[in-house]
C-alpha cells in the first residue's frame, strides 16, 4: 500500500494525495510493454479490413467493381456503399440555414468522392498482407470535377460546390458579436492595426494511429466495438444509427490509446464500416490505419485565415477588436461538434484576456476538396492567441511602447470580469503570469543578450487564458444538436475497502487513472493506489462524454470527487448505526475508516456489513456500498492562464531558427499531480511549435496530398523542440470541487504567439513581419540577407 | 511462399514458418505474441518500432525477419523481472513521467538500452541527440531525455561504487 507522499511546499492541496507527484498506475504496464492498444487485440478468426480509397480530390463515381478483390487469395469480402447500405452521419448545429448548412458523411462515398483517401470501399481478408493485396485489385471508374483546394478559392464567384445544398461552398457563417457604434470607434481612433494570418493545416497525429476490432457477441447480443476513441458513448450512438441496431447492442470498449489530441474525439467512418462488415460476417474485424492514410485522410485541423483590425489609444488601451476568421474545414462536417467547431471557438473567445470594450466578428467554415477536420487540442485558440498576441506587438511598436508594457495596461485584473464576450471570465492570474514570465527571463540575462550585434536574437510573449471544463449551459451556447457538459460516476466499496469509481471521461495519457484516484483518496482518506479508475466502456458507464476541451479533472474530476463524498456519507450513516452513536459525530479518519469519538470502524468491517451481514444495516439503508453523482459546471466554465516567453536566434545563413529559451508561468488552479501538469505543458508545447515552425499538411493543385509520409510531414525531435522551464501560480477554481482548471491544452495554445513574436522581435532591424505559420525559412533567409 | 526460419528472441529460440515478406515487427507482434513494441509509421522514421538486434538498435518494421536469423533480438519485454519489477531504465521513465501514452515508451526503453550499453559515459546533449531519432507526439521530450540522463548517472555511480568496493 502506498504511503502518502512529502508535500511540494509551492502548492497548495486539499489533502493527503492531491498535488503530490505520485508514481502513475499507468506507467508499470506501459514501461512492460503489457499495455493493451486496440493492434494487440487478437481475436479467434478475426479478418483484417483495409479501405479503397478515392485517388481523386473531386470526383463522380461512376462505377465501384469489387469483383477482382474478391478473387484475390485470402479476401474473404469486400463490400462498397450499395453493399452495407448504411446510414450516413450527420452533426448538426441548431442554426438558421443562413448560418449552417448541415451536410451528411456517408460511412463510405457513394455518388462523389470529395477528397484523396475518403473510403470507397472496404476489403476484408484474413491476414494484413491479403487485405492490402486485395484493395489493389478494387476498379473504380471516377468522372473528375474541378477540385477546391483552398478557401479562397472555395468562396470564389462561380466555384464548383463540394457539397451541392451549401452555396459559396460555405458550412458555417455567423456573426456572433458586433459591439453597436464600433465603427465610429476605428474612425476615431489614435492608432490603428491590422494582421492578416494564414496559419497551415495540420495533423494532431497521435503516435498511434486510428484503429478498431469489432466483433458480434452471440451470447451478449451484441456488437463489440474496441476503438481508440476519446468519447465512446457518442461512437456508440452513431454507430448504433448507421447499422440499425438499439444503442444496448453495441458495446463499446476503449482499449490503452496511444494519444488523440482531438483526433479521436469525433466518430470516424472507417470503426463504423468495418463494424458493419463484423456484424455482415458474424466475424471479428480489425483495421488498423496505416500511417499513409494517418497522414492524409485522417481528421485534420488548424488551416485558418484572419483579417483583424484593432485600435488603440494614445495611452495604448486596446478599445475594438474586429476579425474575420475563414476556416477551412475540408470535405465535411465532423461528428458531433460539426464544421462549427473552429470558427465558432475563435468568435466566442477572441477577446481572450484583455479588456476590449468592442468587438465585432464574423466566423466561417468553409468545405474544400481535403480530408475533413476534427477538433484539435486548443481548437482555434492557438491562431487567436497568435493573431490577437501579434496585434499587441504590432500596436506596441506603432505606439513606440514595448509589448509588455501595453499587455500589462490592458489585461484583466479585477474578476470576476463580464466581457464583451457575453462571458464571466472567473479570477486568474494575468498580470502576475506575464510578469513573473518577463521577470524570469531577465533575470536569466535573455535581455542583454538580445542586444548582442552579432547575433540575431529575438524574444516574444504570449499571454492568454483558457476556458476549461465547457459545461452544458456554455456548450449549448454554441447550439449543437447534441450538447456535452456533465460527467456522472459511480462509486462502488469492495469487501476489502477498496474502491472502483466510474468516469465518463476517458485517459489516454492524461495520467487520470492517477489524478482521478488521488482526488478519491483525499475525499475518502484511502491510499491512492486503492482506488481504481474504471472508463471507456459503455456497459460499465453510464453515460459519458469522453475527453476533449480540457474537462476531464475539471468536470469528470468533480463528479468522481462528489461520488465519493456520497460514499463516504453512507460509510459513516452505517459506522454511526453499528456504534450506537449519532451520525454527526462520525467522521472519516482518513485512514481507511470512521471515527466516533475514540472508537473507530474500519471501511472493510462496515462493508463486511453492508454486504455479508446486512440485517444489521440501519433501517432504510440498502445493502451494498456504492454511490452515484454527476456534475456539470455552472456559468461560464473555468479559466485557466498563462504567459510563455520564447527566445530565438535565428541564422543569417540558412533562415533557420533556433530556440535558445523557453519558459511557461501557467495558472491551472489546483495541480492534482503537478508533475502530470507540466507533461501537459511541454508536450502541449512541442505542438504548439511543431505549428508554428515545422508541420503543415499540403496539397497540389489538383488536391493531390503532398505529404503521405513522415519524410514530408517534419514532426519536430528532440533536436528541435527545447527544454522548457515551468513555473507554477495558482488560483484555485471557485467551483469545480478540487479547485482545479483544465490543463490538457495550454501548452499548445501558448506556443505559436511566443514563437512568432520572438522570431519578429529577432527581425526587428529588417523592417520585414512574419504572420503565417509554418514561418517560411526562406522568408527569414531574404530579410535577413537585405538587411 | 513459406520460408522456415529460426529466431532467438529475449533468450527463446522459436521455430516459423513464414511468408519471406513478413516484417520482424510482425513477427514478434503477432506471431510470437509480443506486443510491446509498437508500429508507428511502419517507414522507419518514428522509432516506435525499435528493438535491439545483437544488441544495437534497429527499426524492426524495416527489417524482414528472415534478415536477422541467428541475431539475438531483445524486446521491451526482456526488461523488467519476470514478476514485474520494472528495471532501473524503467523506473527512471516512471520517476521523471518520461511517458504519457506510453506508445513510443517501448522504442525509447531500447534505444536507450542499446545506446547506454554502448556509450555508458554519454552526456545529456549527446543523449538528446539519440533520442532524436525517435519520435514521441506527448512528453514535448525533455523528461524522457533527463530520464535517460538520470539512468546513466546512476548506473556509472553504481559502477564506481563497484569499482571502489573492489580495490578497497
Ligand atoms: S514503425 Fe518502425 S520506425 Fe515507425
Ligand atoms: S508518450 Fe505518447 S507518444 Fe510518447
């Protein structure tokens, strides 16, 4: 049994285990290789599925002929879309059809085919090698069209349509805010700026690709589903739709997942078709993507364009924000957040920390001729947080003031604070984060050395918050049909004292089985390592959203916490019963028990009542020991801060950039496991940079992928991605009940800002400004070769 | 085609029969049941893949496994106790959360492996330079780095001690 651990001195907790840094439950299986991922699920008989894929960007399919797949040796089946004859699936926004145009994903193309990679076809054969022999021999006849490869050109007059019900290829237009008289307000303005960014698509690529075994259970009656999914209760509920069966004949199960990052929080079509072939062939069936298909008709994310005007007064007071942000969403609305997901985000939160009295902004999702998207983790916020970040750089140089300084006349500091918005931003630690981050890199001397003539060295910000823990009432705000928010958890008291608690959230390398268990500990005085995080199976969990937008602790942390206060409440209403005593006055005694005054029981002798002895249980209580309770976060939700401070050099010879420095104040409320906070941080980071720097997913101009593999798409090392130093502020969330906020997401978000600005801060002599991202090396190379 | 080979693996010798284009990732995944090391890109960029082949580390989707008969080939597997007890490598992992999905753990745990017997006076920056050529999309790299790091030190301290204790 593990001992309660040293507390870390700089943060505060609630109890014995929340904020120590104690060992994983996760790491003895996955340092062991005894993890489970879904590829090492082998079944009795199981067949392989692979897909045929379009290999035209825009096209009609005139004719699918499977014929030469089925004689190939080993194919057992191969099915298209008049086949399986499954439903499509369709995420909707409760919006006018001026404001969203829904547009349904059929599980495999039938009539068109609207980007490289989409499925076609499914082969299914009884090894990995047949499987790939027999999706070569698939004949599928295509009428090409003119693709749409970019949303300029999908908003251009007279362009062809991807998707014939949505006019100017456009999914989503909305104008969520326009302050009244802000136009006046630019008119009059002492200064005013703009920035004009393209930021580039991207992959959130987890390691481990996409994958599913699905195999139909005579004796449960039942279609098992093992996926790696970040939200398998709504997999199971369109899965369930497209096959026709009751959602209680799908079970789905969430195996060790080796990353998601967003892409796995939407329901992907390839776990629904090769289910369906599973439930045709009464077989089990695996699919595994390979890493060609990962990278090319995976969900994508991130490719967004803003034009953003902002104005300032003499003194440097930030007083409208204007933005137009154009995002380009790809062939298709994803399930269930739709092609919303991005513009709707940037709209609602642009304003982000500061105090701007006037805010206009019109969001847009357009459809192209690529792979769909997905959310990935930040969701708009690391391009908002660039553009609104540049737009303080740009004003400070415009106002002969340094970018700090402004920053610091502008950000929120009293709270709760009402933006314009129309949301209630709960206390954070702006202004302390950004001068803490200012100071540490000062006294590091980055400052003077910045100032050396021979070198090229820049130093840049960012400073943002995050909303963290959407509940119902802010995910409905953004009006989709379906709305995420609460988590519900069950407890259960084992005859040992041991507990197992339920969450709808689901880990995948967020260290929950951990964090989650050390929040149980505390609440009911157990060790942590007595508790078990039982997730990711819709027959052991009630109903659960998964995770994605940073809600896990906030929300499904909250619920397991206030399941166990229930538990603990029914521990002592039995131990008080046994004790002939009054239930008030027993109290957990925070080492497995409940105490009355000096006599105490411990939590195995009252559930040897509850269970083996329940005639002696106080009348009205059932036997047995468990407890339910959900949550749901009021209000607005939560928001966690932070400032990143970046310095580069960059190098006149090859435009290359380095990072010398990287440091992250962040404010995330509580820490349960503050060394699993700055995991988050420093791998949010490496993607926030691999953004800003390194990755991007191109195409021809006939919407051919240019980057099928990892020799083209630059996934940064660690050669390129830099220490980071980290330092912790803490307020703590009045709400949520351990007074943690989100951490999952920061890190990404931060990152691009700070790069671009330190990389512009390094340009500074050349008179040239870098907005877009990936920042081009050539770009860098030429101004620094004038200058 | 079928081809009989035979492959010793962490110390067991199995006899197949197998497809010559069969990969040795294959192999130890699916025919000899070792699911520890993990297919990432099956191109041979990530390293995920990554087992030590007479010691020295290899990408196995890269490699048939009719390539490396008579080889000794080590998995992540051969690592810990066979009840459990993680060795010092693994532990370090643990201690600095050198892993958050655990997906690339493997490959790292045998690069590292492989290197450190190598090169068990390896600095910091020399190991950041190692473990560049795998790639991990969680940990932004640093903790496993110092993990690594971690585990050198204390095995060339251990060494020393053994040393010391020897001439005393
Ligand atoms: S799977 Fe072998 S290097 Fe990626
Ligand atoms: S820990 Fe997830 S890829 Fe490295």
């Amino acid at each position: 049994m593990a001992e309660p651990p040293q507390r870390s001195p700089h943060l505060r907790r609630d109890g014995a285990w929340v904020g120590a840094s104690v060992p994983r439950r996760e790491d003895p299986r996955l340092l062991a290789g005894r993890g489970r991922f879904v590829d090492d699920i082998v079944l009795p008989g199981m067949l392989h599925a692979q897909f045929v894929r379009s290999t035209e960007a825009h096209a009609e399919i005139l004719s699918v002929d499977l014929s030469e797949v089925r004689a190939v040796p080993g194919v057992v089946a191969a099915y298209s879309a008049a086949d399986l004859n499954l439903r499509g699936v369709t995420a909707l926004l409760d919006r006018p059809p001026h404001e969203f145009v829904p547009t349904a994903m059929p599980v495999l193309a039938h009539d068109r085919a609207r980007y490289v990679g989409e499925p076609v076809a499914i082969v299914v054969a009884r090894d990995p090698y047949a499987v790939e022999d027999g999706v070569e021999a698939a004949i599928v006849e295509y009428a090409p069209l003119q693709p749409v490869v970019s949303d300029t050109a999908a908003l251009a007059e007279g362009a062809p349509l991807v998707h014939a019900e949505a006019p100017r290829n456009t999914l989503v237009d909305v104008s969520l805010f326009a302050t009244e008289g802000i136009d006046a307000i630019f008119d009059e303005a002492h200064t005013v700026v703009e920035v004009h960014t393209k930021t580039g698509r991207q992959n959130a690529l987890p390691l481990e690709t996409r994958g599913v075994v699905a195999d139909w259970d005579d004796r449960d009656e039942q279609l098992r589903v093992q996926t790696c999914s970040q939200v398998p209760h709504q997999v199971r509920t369109v899965l369930a739709r497209c096959v026709g069966l009751d959602e209680k004949q799908v079970r789905v199960i969430v195996p060790d997942m080796g990353g998601g990052f967003g892409q796995k929080c939407v329901v992907g079509r390839e776990e629904i078709a090769a289910a369906a072939a599973a439930l045709r062939l009464r077989r089990p069936v695996k699919w595994i993507e390979d890493r060609r298909d990962a990278l090319t008709a995976a969900f994508l994310a991130r490719e967004q364009r803003y034009a953003v005007r902002a104005a300032f007064s003499a003194e440097g007071e930030i007083l409208a924000l204007d933005a137009d942000v154009v995002c380009d969403m790809g062939a298709y609305s994803c399930y269930p957040f739709t092609a919303g997901i991005e513009p709707l985000m940037a709209s609602a939160e642009m304003p982000g920390v500061y105090k701007i009295p006037a805010y206009r902004v019109r969001g847009r999702a357009v459809t192209t001729n690529k792979a769909p998207t997905a959310p990935y983790r930040g969701v708009s916020r690391p391009q908002y947080v660039m553009v609104v970040e540049r737009v303080f750089e740009k004003a400070a140089r415009a106002l002969g003031l340094d970018a700090v300084e402004l920053r610091r006349r502008n950000v929120i500091t009293v709270f709760p604070y009402k933006g314009v918005n129309d949301i209630t931003y709960d206390p954070g630690s702006y202004l302390e984060s950004l001068d803490l981050c200012e100071q540490t890199l000062r006294d590091e001397g980055w400052f003077s050395r910045r100032s050396d003539e021979n070198r090229v060295i820049g130093i840049g910000f960012s400073c943002f918050s995050e909303r963290t823990g959407y509940g119902s009432g802010a995910f409905a705000q953004r009006r989709m049909e379906v709305v995420p928010g609460f988590d519900i958890s069950e407890i259960r008291m084992d005859l040992n004292g041991t507990v197992s608690v339920t969450t709808g959230t689901l880990s995948h390398g967020q260290s929950h089985e951990t964090t989650m268990a050390q929040i149980v500990a505390d609440r009911l005085g157990i060790p942590y390592d007595r508790v078990k995080i039982v997730q990711g199976d819709t027959d052991r969990i009630t109903y659960g959203w998964g995770s994605f937008a940073s809600r896990s602790i906030t929300i499904g942390g909250s619920a397991v916490a206030a399941a166990s206060v229930k538990l603990g409440d029914q521990l002592r209403e039995i131990a008080a019963h046994l004790l002939e005593a009054d239930v008030d006055s027993a109290e957990l005694d925070g080492a497995g028990g409940v105490r009355v005054g000096d006599r105490s029981l411990s939590f195995a002798e009252i559930a040897d009542v509850a269970y083996l002895k329940a005639h002696l249980l106080p009348k009205g209580v059932g036997p047995g020991l468990s407890a339910t309770a959900s949550f749901d976060v009021g209000g607005d939700g939560t928001f966690s801060n932070a400032t990143h401070g970046v310095v580069v050099e960059l190098d006149p010879g090859t435009g290359g950039i380095e990072i010398l420095r990287y440091v992250c104040v962040e404010d995330c409320g509580v820490a349960i496991h503050p060394q699993v906070v700055e995991g988050q941080a420093r791998g949010g980071i490496a993607q926030g940079i691999a953004g800003a720097l390194f990755e991007q997913v191109t195409y021809d101009d006939a919407g051919q992928p240019l980057a099928p593999s990892f020799m083209e798409y630059k996934v940064p090392t660690a050669a390129e991605i830099p220490d980071v130093r980290i330092e912790h502020l803490e307020t703590p969330c009045a709400f949520t009940e351990s007074g943690a906020k989100g951490a999952g997401e920061g890190g990404t978000i931060g990152a691009p800002a700070a790069v671009l600005n330190a990389v512009n801060d390094a340009l500074r002599h050349t008179g040239v400004e870098l907005d877009d991202t990936p920042v081009p090396r050539e770009a860098i190379f030429r101004a620094l070769e004038k200058a | 085609m079928i081809q009989l080979i035979e492959l010793t693996v962490n110390g067991e010798r199995h006899d197949l029969a197998i497809e010559p284009r069969r990969t040795l990732v294959d192999v130890l995944r699916h025919d000899l049941g070792l699911t520890g090391t993990h297919v990432g890109c099956e191109h041979g960029i990530c390293g995920a893949c990554t087992v030590l082949v007479d010691g020295a580390p290899a990408r196995a989707c890269l490699l048939f496994a009719a390539q490396v008969e008579g080889a000794e080939i080590r998995t992540v597997e051969s690592l810990a106790e066979p009840d459990g007890t993680l060795n010092d490598l693994q532990r370090c992992f643990s201690e600095h959360h050198g892993l958050q999905c655990g997906f690339c753990t493997p490959g790292m745990l045998m690069l590292a492996e492989g290197y450190l017997a190598e090169e068990p006076e390896a600095t910091k920056e020399e190991i950041r330079e190692v473990v560049a050529s795998n790639l991990c999309r969680c940990t932004g790299y640093q903790t496993i780095v110092e993990a690594i790091d971690d585990c050198a030190s204390r095995r060339r301290a251990a060494f020393q001690d053994q040393l010391d204790r020897s001439t005393a």
